[in-house]
C-alpha cells in the first residue's frame, strides 16, 4: 500500500479580488523508502503542498481540499487535531529552508531534541537526553555532550541543518519533507547535509520527499520527480526520463536554462515572460503564455495527461522529441 | 557585559547631577522668600535670618549646591524646614509605602495584562481582540485620578467593602487589614499600567507567532498550549519582563495623584506637600531619590535582558 | 511601491489581495508609483478610528473657539440659585456647586487644554527636533554629550517634575508648557537621532553620485521627508499626554487656578457629589476621554497610513500557520 496518497489536493486563499490557488489539484502517490523530488520554480506551490500535507497552512484564511489525502491509512483531510499532532513529528517530519529562524532561539538544542521524543515517545527526560546525544552524534555533531546545552546561534549554518535533521529523525518518521533544505547553505555543506540525509534516510527506510528549485540535485538524489508549475503538477516520472527526454514546455525551459558542467560556453535559455497569475484558473495550459514549444492546438484544448515509457506522464500536448538529442 | 555595565554605572552620577541641578535651580527660582511664606508675616527678623542661615539661603546658589553634594557626600539629605526631621528619616517612612504601592499596582497589571496580551494575539480580530485592544486605548484615556474617583465611590462608598484610608496608621490587625486598604489604589493604579504591558505582550506575540520557528514546533506535533506557552512566550517575555522593571521605576513617579486622593503617605504625597510648602530639602533630596530609584530600575531592565536573551553576550 | 519581479508568486498573489489599487489585477503586473503623500492619506482615511478621531478632534477644536457662540453661560459666575442642577434643556450638562453651567466650563477649559496640548507640542518639537538631528548629523563627542544630556532629562518622573516646576515656579502657561513639554524633548529628540542616523546612510550614497547639489540641501529635504512620519506620530502622543498632566496638575490645585475652568479642576471638585450630582464627575472625565482617544486614534492612523511596511506584515500573516 501507498504511504502517501494525494488525489486532487487544491489549496486556495480567497481573497478581495478573487480565490487563489496555490496548490490547484495535485496528485501522486509516495510509496514507503521512495525519495521523491518536487521542483519548480518560486511560486509554483511546492512548499503550500508539503505544508498543505501536513495541514500546517492556516485555515482560515486558505482552505485546503482533496478527493483523497491519505498517509498510511489516516485520512488527513478528516483527521482531527490531536490525531494530526501525533503524525507530524513522529509519521511526517519536515525540514525547512533557513535554520537559523527555524530553531528556537531562546530554547537549548538539547531542549529542542527531547521535547519532540517526549512528545512522541514515551522514555523519561533521562533517555531522552541519552538518545538527544546520539542524535546529534548520528548527524555529525562533535561533542555532542556539551552541546546539548547550546543555542541555535552558536551554531554555523551546517550544523544547525545537521540540527534540524536530528530533530526531523529523532522519531523515525516513515516520511521526511525537505523544504529547501540546502537552498541557505554554501554550495560545500551543501554537499555534506545532502549526503547526511541520504545515508540517514536510507538506513532509516524513510521516504523522503525534496523539495527543490536546484534540478541537479534533485536529479542526483531523486527516484522520481514531480515537476511543478502554477500550483499544478505538469510531468512527472522517473528521474532520468524526466531530465533525459522532458516532454512538457516547462521542463524543457528548466532544463535549459540549468547549467551544464558538461557544455560549459553554452548560452543559458531563460525562459520569458512572468510568474503565473494565480487567481487565473485557466483550463488550458498555464505555461502558455511562456511556452516556446506551444502548438496552434495549445491555444484552444486544454492539456492531456500523456504518458511516455517508464511510468512517465507529462500534461503537454507538444511533441518534444525532437528536443531530446540537443539535450545529452 | 561587566564592561557595559561599569560604563552604565560611571554615567549615573553625572545624569543624577544633572537632575539635582535643575531641580536646585527650579527651587532656587521659587518666588518669594521661602522662610518668610513658611514662617508666615508675624516673625520677627532675627527668627527669619536664623533659619536662613541655618538652610544656608543666604549663600549663593552655586555654593548651597556644592555644599548640598556634601552633605550628601556623607549621607545626609538636610531636615525638612516643616518637619524639622531629617529627610533621610522622612524618606525611610515614605519610601516602604510607595514602594508597596506600586508592587501591588504592578501585580494587578501583571494579572490582567499576562493572559490578556496572549489571548489577543492568538485571537486576533475576534472580540477577544477587540476587547484588548479597547482596555488598552481606554487605558491611555482615563486620567487615573478619575478611575480612583469611581473605584471609590463604588467600592468603597456605595458598598463598603475596602476601606480608603489607613495606610501607614500601623494598626492592622489581620492580613485583610493591612492588604486592605492598598487595593483600591493598586487597582486604580495597576489597571491602567497594564495598557503598556499588554500592547506589548501582544504585539511581540503576534510577530513571535509568525516566526519560522513556530512552524517548526507545530511541524514536530507539539501541543499548542506548548508552543504558545513555551516556545513563544519565552521569547515575548525577554522585551517584556524589562518593560516591566522600567515601568516600576516610573511607576513611583506617577503615583502622586493617586497618594494624593487616598491619602496615601508615600514619596509622591511627600514631594506635593514639600512643593506647596517650599519645604526645599525635601523636593530635592525625594526627588534625587527617585530620580536614582528610576536609574536603578532601568539598569535591572537592561540587566535582565542581558541575562535572558542566550543572544545578548556584552 | 515597487517590488520585485523575483518575488514568490504566492506571497505576490497574496499581496495583491491586500494592496488592490496599486496593481490593476487583470493586466500582467505592472509597476505602478502612486507619490507617497496620496497614499498615506488614503490608507489615513481607510481607517475608521482613524478618521472619526480626526473629526472629532476638529470638533473639540471648533467647539473651544466657538465657546461663547455655544454658550452663553458665563463659566465663572457664581449663581448658588442655580447649585447643583441636574441636566436639563436650559443647562446641557447641568450645573455645578456653584451654579456655573457645566457645559460652559467644559467648552472654556478645553480652551486651556487643547493650547497646552499645542504649546507643549510645539516646546517640544523646537528643541526635540534640532537636538536630535545635530546628534544624528554630527556623531562623535557632541552626540554622546547630547544624547547623555537627553537620558538625564528622561530619568525625571513626569509628573513630579511638572508638580515641582508648576508648583514652585507658579501656575502660569509658560511654566505649563515648560514642565511638560521638558520630558517629552528627549523622547522625541532619540527618536529623530534614530532616524536621522539612518536617513543618513542614504542620503550620503545619494549625495556622492548626485553631482555637487549642496548636500547640505538635499540632505535636509531627503532627511525632512524621512523623519517627518515618527515625528508626527510622536507628537499625537504627546499631545495626549500633555492634555491627562495638565488635568491632573489641575486636579492637584496646581495647574489651572480657581475660578477659571479646566477639566482637571472640575474632577477634583466633583469628588464631593459623586452621590448626589453624578454629571459633575461624568463630563469633564468623558470630555478628557473623548479628546485622548480621538488623538490617539489620529496617531494610530497615522502610523499605519505612513509605513509601508505594515502593509506586507498584515499579508503574510495572514498566510502562514501561526
């Protein structure tokens, strides 16, 4: 059975001039161990869905809806408060883009650590501490004794993220949501914090879900990604059939305007125009105003889900084929 | 810190200068002659000139400043020229009352404002809200005399539950008694303290509650009486706890009208009774008092901030 | 009220909602500047409190000039005939233990009132304001020695000095203004240091490419711009402040002397009829509210209508789980 199921989940804010959607009828599946990658650029949703998953979004003012929003069997959308504060944390963990505001400045780490496995666990303040120890050791923090009674802004940016990371699995989560967890660290820690999730997941079984603007890392790291545009899924498949033959407008202009460390010289491909008007819930393809592959027909259907070898789909009625070649 | 603070310390003698000047200078400028309106028209000359001479009245005012700082210097703040006791004594009898006064003042705003500042900024715009928000801004409007004059005329007059006078008349029995008659001036006093406190409390909740790391603490399943009492609070009470401190420091300044209307024997009745008796030596040596009572008190502030916030390392 | 292209197109969307006439919502979104001073004034008006206290006030203000024209009672003379009426068609308000009409004596003491507000806030706008910008624009020693002369000033309780200034020196206005307006000169003095300094930043950065205009007068009007919107919400504060210790220095017997009407005056004498004349106590205490909080709320607006910034705040606090 699937660990996550989302079908039609649609997260809107109304507003004085009309109902945005930030989140406009996502679906996937997310089975246990897999690690999913969700990019796109600034705006296109991806931290309203993860947010949305885990009903962190404040509603009022949004309000989040879904034909199915199912994590191991709890129906989130329906699940009352007490039972959602019991997933998160301990089923669903997440980790955020800026540690430095994410940890409690006025809090120790060592509280910060224990109060999630108290929470969740029921082990007395000393086994908690004893386990906050190896946490903390698990994720690379030397001395990790003495820093228990530290706070966030002893810290530089890396280990506050190793941090972060060590509360996140601190329950054993079966999912594990990186909200750009890298996107505020030097490109070296970057490295070193990718690589620490990588091994922690996959020695813990978690799935984890990357949310990312940075293609290359989602590509290094991801079984499948999930390619997002105007709060809407646009392509979503296979990591290697996604970057290798991308098949939807906008995948094609990420790829292209990504660079290459293989085609150094190479003009980079912006992609024009502006970020999509949210409020507008157009049934044709919302990339078209952007689109540099459009056909006469995208201006007049709205677009089909088309699915290509190796569990691919894409929302695109373009041919992109062609493309492909230019891009190995 | 010990550095910063030894360079808070070296300026409070020169701001304390400073305010004993002026009010020396103010004292100075009365007009009038100040023994012939105390002693009043029928005394004769030599009585007057000794009493000049003994309040050094007849020395330039430079002079009676320097030779004011030492007595000071030595502890000793002159007589009252009404009381003939000497104002250290007058001060020790005053300052107890005053200071329980605004203890009890400050208790009451930390009662009302605590919950009231947390519940509107968790309800924002709902009639909790607006309840806050209408305490607060009646707070700022209600001359404090005024409210003193309605809490005693229902409590005391209409009812008869609290008494009005019997501070510092020593003759309290039981707790009741001695509390008693502190209640409604603390009232008077405390609840319109409180408007400060609360706005405060709730502005710095509504931006703590807006922080990243209170996603963080919903994200790791934590109760919300958790998160707001743990995680967000503690971060409201470090700008809170020193507008606390300060707020008591000003506290006893404000106080006068209050002192004046129940008849309390504090250091604002003092300071009113001296003003309109030309009693110099008390307005200046209660007013330095204060004056260094406030300086303390915006020290603690700074201190406790110092010492609450893990960020703050001077 | 630019902003960036790059922005989240979430957070914009959600800002639209709030900012609605500075993007026409159905174009692709463009720039649009609209001059700081209309639309100050329009968020200004946007705010209900904001507003009815500006009405408000302006009806104290005419009400005080108009006295005469109001009421014909004379609010210093004794008629003991008249004492302690109750409200009535010929007395509004009722009158006192003396027989003088209650309204008349509201609308004649918020003459003294409403000019001791002014005076004070003009006491303390002619030295708060010099002061602080010589502190913000000369730093170094003159500013430490400014700002240390400005914390000795703010150690002194309020009301106690105006009692002991007022009480000593004599109730006449000057000493009034002078023994209110002294401690709020170093409050508003930090405050445009603050902004002076900060202001400063860019002018310098605007002063070095801008092509040898006297900096001095650029510096002035940029900085003048800068620092007017903290000044002026201060000002309303002050303003109330000034209006609750003149009351209360009347209350006390120092401040405005009898016969002469003044709201704080006329709480003290009603103290002996709460029973039996409760319209003594009600209206100068609901005239002083009125007057306070319609102040208040004019500083309140102002604030919001002068901060750009409150605009964003107010969006994304709206959206995130808090």
């Amino acid at each position: 059975m699937a660990l996550l199921t989302v079908r039609g989940l649609t997260t809107s804010f109304s507003t004085d001039q009309g109902i945005i959607r930030a989140v406009n009828g996502v679906s996937f599946t997310l089975e246990p161990g897999e690690v999913l990658g969700l990019v796109g650029e600034s705006g296109s949703g991806k931290s309203v869905t993860a947010l949305s998953i885990m009903r962190l979004v404040r509603e009022p003012p949004a309000k989040v809806q879904a034909e199915l929003l199912d994590f191991e069997g709890t129906d989130l959308l329906r699940a009352d408060p007490r039972t959602l504060r019991d997933i998160r944390g301990s089923g669903i963990a997440m980790i955020f883009q800026d540690p430095m505001r994410s940890l409690n400045p006025v809090l120790t780490i060592g509280r910060q650590l224990t109060e999630t496995l108290v929470r969740h666990i029921n082990i007395d303040g000393n086994a908690a501490r004893r386990r906050a120890i190896e946490l903390l050791e698990m994720v690379g923090i030397p001395m990790a004794e003495k820093h228990l009674g530290s706070y966030p802004h002893q810290f530089s940016g890396g280990m506050r993220q190793r941090v972060m990371i060590a509360i996140a699995l601190s329950c054993n989560p079966r999912l594990l949501i990186a909200d750009e967890a890298t996107t505020a660290l030097d490109v070296t820690i970057q490295a070193q914090i990718v690589e620490l999730v990588r091994t922690l997941t996959k020695n813990l079984g978690t799935a984890v879900i990357w949310i990312s603007h940075d293609l290359g890392l989602v590509a290094g790291l991801c079984d499948r990604v999930n390619v997002m545009y105007a709060g809407r899924i646009v392509e979503t498949g296979p990591v290697r059939e996604v970057f290798y033959r991308p098949s939807h407008g906008y995948t094609i202009g990420l790829i292209g305007c990504t660079p290459r460390v293989d085609r150094v010289g190479t003009p980079l491909k912006p992609i024009n125009g502006l970020p999509p008007n949210l409020m507008d819930d157009t049934p044709l393809c919302p990339f078209l105003p952007r689109c540099d592959v459009a056909i006469p027909a995208c201006h007049r259907v709205r677009p089909e889900l088309r699915s290509f070898p190796g569990g691919h789909f894409a929302n695109c009625l373009a041919d992109l084929t062609s493309r492909h070649a230019e891009l190995r | 810190m010990w550095r910063y603070f030894a360079s808070r310390l070296a300026q409070i003698p020169f701001i304390l200068i400073v305010v004993t000047m002026t009010i020396f200078v103010v004292v100075r400028s009365t007009p009038g002659d100040p023994v012939q309106i105390m002693l009043g028209m029928e005394t004769s000359p030599d009585a007057v000139a000794a009493i000049r001479k003994e309040f050094r009245l007849d020395r330039p005012v430079a002079v009676q400043y320097v030779l004011w700082l030492g007595d000071l210097a030595q502890g000793n703040l002159g007589r009252s020229i009404r009381l003939n006791t000497p104002v250290t004594q007058l001060l020790a009898e005053r300052f107890p009352v005053s200071l329980r006064l605004a203890a009890g003042a400050m208790l009451v705003a930390l009662c009302i404002s605590i919950p009231l500042g947390i519940l509107a900024a968790l309800y924002r715009n709902t009639w909790i809200d607006y309840l806050c928000t209408g305490y607060t801004v009646a707070g700022f409007a209600i001359p404090n005399f005024a409210l003193a004059m309605i809490l005693i005329y229902v409590f005391s007059i209409k009812l008869g539950w609290f008494p009005i006078t019997g501070i510092g008349t020593g003759d309290a029995k039981t707790i009741f008694g001695a509390i008693g008659p502190y209640i409604l001036p603390a009232l008077a006093l405390g609840t319109l303290q409180t408007a400060v406190l609360t706005r405060l409390l709730r502005s710095s909740m509504i931006d703590i509650l807006m922080q990243d790391y209170v996603r963080t603490a919903h994200a790791k399943g934590l109760t919300p009486t958790s998160v707001v009492l743990v995680h967000a609070l503690k971060n409201a009470m470090i700008p809170f706890v020193t507008m606390v401190a300060i707020q008591c420091g000003y506290l006893i300044g404000i106080q006068v009208t209050i002192e004046y209307i129940f008849a309390i024997p504090g250091v604002g009745s003092a300071v009113l009774s001296g003003v309109i008796n030309r009693d110099f030596p008390v307005v200046q040596g209660f007013t330095l008092v204060i004056a260094a009572f406030f300086l303390f008190a915006n020290m603690v502030a700074d201190l406790l901030y110092g010492i609450l916030d893990p960020r703050i390392r001077y | 009220m630019a902003f960036s292209i790059r922005e989240s197109a979430t957070e914009m969307a959600v800002n639209f909602a709030n900012d609605s006439d500075k993007i026409a919502p159905d174009e692709i979104p463009t720039v649009r500047f609209a001059t700081g001073a209309r639309l100050a004034a329009r968020q200004f008006l946007r705010n209900p409190a904001a507003t009815s206290g500006l009405v408000v006030l302006a009806l104290l203000c005419l009400a005080a000039i108009a006295a005469p024209w109001i009421s014909h009672f004379d609010p210093v003379q004794i008629k003991l005939s008249a004492k302690l009426k109750p409200p009535s068609w010929e007395h509004l308000l009722g009158t006192d233990h003396f027989g003088r009409d209650v309204l008349s004596r509201l609308l004649y003491g918020s003459r003294v009132s409403l000019s001791i507000g002014l005076l004070v806030v003009a006491f303390s706008t002619s030295f708060g304001v010099p002061i602080g910008m010589v502190a913000g624009f000369m730093r170094g020693h003159v500013e430490n020695g400014l700002m240390r002369l400005m914390d000795a000033f703010l150690t002194f309780p309020p009301l106690l000095l105006a009692v002991t200034i007022v009480g000593l020196l004599g109730p006449d206005l000057r000493n009034v203004m002078l023994a209110i307006g002294i401690v709020q000169v170093p409050v508003l003095a930090r405050i445009v240091r603050a902004c002076t300094l900060s202001a400063r930043e860019e002018v310098y950065v605007a002063a070095a490419s801008a092509l040898g205009a006297s900096p001095l007068r650029i510096a002035t009007r940029h900085i003048l711009r800068n620092i007017l919107s903290p000044i002026v919400v201060q000002l309303t504060i002050g303003f109330s402040a000034a209006i609750i210790a003149e009351a209360s220095l009347s209350f006390l017997g120092l401040g405005t002397q009898p016969p002469n009407p003044s709201w704080g005056r006329d709480l003290a004498d009603a103290r002996r009829y709460m029973a039996d004349a409760p319209w003594l106590f009600l209206s100068p205490t609901a005239t002083i509210m009125l007057a306070v909080l319609s102040i208040n709320f004019i500083g309140d607006g102002l604030r919001d209508a002068l901060d750009p910034r409150s605009w964003r705040t107010r969006a994304r606090a709206a959206s995130v789980k808090g």
